[in-house]
C-alpha cells in the first residue's frame, strides 16, 4: 500500500474495502496537509448527502487560507453530476484544500466505477487498501505492526497471535502494540501464549496439529474448544490446509537436516522439523485424500455449506480416517 506524500495532494483517491487501512489512509491525508498547516481540520461526508453546490462550497479557497481536508466518502454511491464536480475541480484543484475520495473500487452505476480510473488519469494521489483475506498478507500486517511498534516477532509468533486474536485488523494492530510495550520488543510465541491464555491455547493449528497426528478425540475437542471460544472458522480451514500441505511436501524431501531443508522448502526449520515429526503415518494416498479434503473444505467456509462448524468437523474427520491410509 502506498503511502501519501509529505506535500499533500490536492486530490486523494483512497480505494478499497479495509477499513483500518482506508482510516489510516484518511488520517494520513490529514497529517500530510497538517505538515504544510498545523490547523487543517478535515470535514467527513458521503457522497449521497451532498449536493453540487454544497461541494463547490468545502472545497471553495478560505478566506483566511486555511488548510482543510474534504473527505468524501462511500464514492462508490456518487451520482452523475456531482462525479462530474469531482472531476472538474480535480482538474483545478484550490491551494490549501486537500480532496479525499474514498471509494471502494466497485459501485452499482458506470459512472461511480469509473470514477476512480477518470481521478487517477486526472493526477490524484492514490492509496490502495484492499481487503486482507490472505493469510500470507495477515501475516506480513502483523510483522509490519509490531515492528512500526519497535518490536521483532518470529514466524511461530505471528502465527499463534493470529489465530489467538483471529482476522480482524483493528484486533490485530492493537495486540501487535501491547505485546510489543509488554515484551519490550521481543514478541516470541511463549509471549503471545502468555497475554493471550486461554484462547490461543486452544486454535486452528491445535486442532490441525492434532488431526495431523491421527489423534481423534483430541482434534474434535480442540474443534469445539475453538468454535466456541469464537476462533474464525476460515482459520481453522487455513490452519488445517496448511498443516496437511505441511506435511506432504516434508514428506516428499525424505528425512534430513531440518536447517538444510528449510531452504529448500522455503519454511523455517522450526516448521521443517515439526512437519518431520507430523509425517510418521502418513502415506502417500493417504495424503492424497487430505489434501482433496483441505481443498473442498476451503469453499464449504466460505459460503458453499450450508453449516461451517459441521464441515469443519467432517473435514477433521476424514483427515484422521486419511491417517495411516495406504
């Protein structure tokens, strides 16, 4: 995500849906104009309750020149005319005025879709924030926040703060920051386990290591421990599809040095080692069926099944059946 410049831009276009980011956006606009104006304030409106003229008006030059910061936001809703307002003053932007357009990249008519392509051609700033679904791209937020904080975490950290805070952003930035001002800046896994007992105890990768491990009762506790302790169910998927694709591509390499391997795996060697360990029992069919498991499984949470918490634990148990499987 790019950030705004030092020297605000005259028009901003802020585009997607992650609302942490969008905000962060937002006040770095503000902050931006603030460092050529200590008193720019910002004035917030949607689109849908303002009218032409009440547009000419904000962004009018003050008479005493004063910073100020518009920003428009639910842009995706804009109505022809004052789309075409925007744009026009885009083209001729007042000093002392930043214009902040925040859209989310869709809209139901052509004009608030093609809004933000007409303002990037027009010159405006543009700060992506797209949704964060990835579990790659939570993780790389959280390493960010907690060393914009000061702090380091390792891999295992950020994983078991994931799944003991869970997806949301605004959750997740603000356990990044305390962890950070209470471990002085080392945030290991023992860290996270010990500021947030109870719930990170019990998680997507205690259920998939346990349905990994071929042990039953333990993975379908585990389960429901997290499902009511509110743990996302997209994240015991995740937990569960990357313990399954853990182990087969481990078991593929053969054994050795866990160091070496990790390299050529490209996972650290603390995960190498303990996927080395999760791989005994399993064979290839096996691991054939868990990985169709896994794959299946990812649509069912995300709207294709009619009940999550069920496919969850059908999906763990087929897992285990695939255990030992030849």
């Amino acid at each position: 995500m790019s950030a705004p410049a030092d020297t605000p831009d005259a028009v901003h276009l802020i585009v997607g849906e992650e609302e942490l980011l969008v905000e962060r956006a937002v006040r770095g606009a503000l902050d931006a104009a603030r460092k050529a104006d200590p008193q720019a304030d910002l004035t917030r409106v949607r689109v849908t309750d303002l009218t032409v003229a009440e547009l000419a008006e904000l962004v009018s030059p003050s008479l005493f020149a004063e910073g100020r910061v518009i920003a428009l936001e639910a842009a995706q809703e804009i109505g022809k005319e004052v789309a075409d307002a925007v744009l026009a003053y885009a083209k001729a932007p007042a000093d002392g005025v930043t214009l902040v357009v925040v859209h989310t990249g869709g809209g139901r008519s052509k004009v608030a879709k093609d809004l933000p392509a007409a303002l990037r051609k027009a010159g405006a700033g543009v700060t992506e924030c797209p949704k964060v679904t990835k579990a790659a791209d939570r993780e790389a937020f959280v390493r960010n926040e907690i060393r914009s904080a000061g702090g380091k975490a390792d891999p295992e950290a950020v994983a078991v703060l994931i799944e003991a805070v869970g997806s949301d952003l605004r959750e997740l930035a603000a356990a990044s920051s305390q962890l950070v001002a209470d471990t002085g800046g080392k945030v290991d896994a023992d860290a996270v386990r010990r500021y947030h007992r109870g719930r990170a105890e019990v998680t997507g990768f205690a259920v998939a290591e346990k349905a990994v491990m071929g042990d039953r009762a333990g993975a379908l506790e585990a389960l429901r421990w997290a499902i009511q302790l509110g743990v996302p169910h997209v994240l015991v998927a995740d937990a569960l599809a990357d313990a399954v694709r853990t182990v087969a591509r481990v078991s593929a390499v053969g054994r050795g040095d866990p160091f070496k391997l990790a390299g050529e795996l490209g996972m650290p060697p603390w995960k190498v080692k303990k996927a080395q360990g999760q791989s005994r029992g399993w064979e290839d069919p096996g691991l054939a069926a868990a990985m169709t498991v896994v794959a299946d499984l990812n649509a069912d949470v995300k709207g294709v099944a009619a009940d999550s918490g069920y496919a969850l634990e059908r999906a763990v148990l087929k897992i285990v059946a695939a255990h030992g499987r030849r």
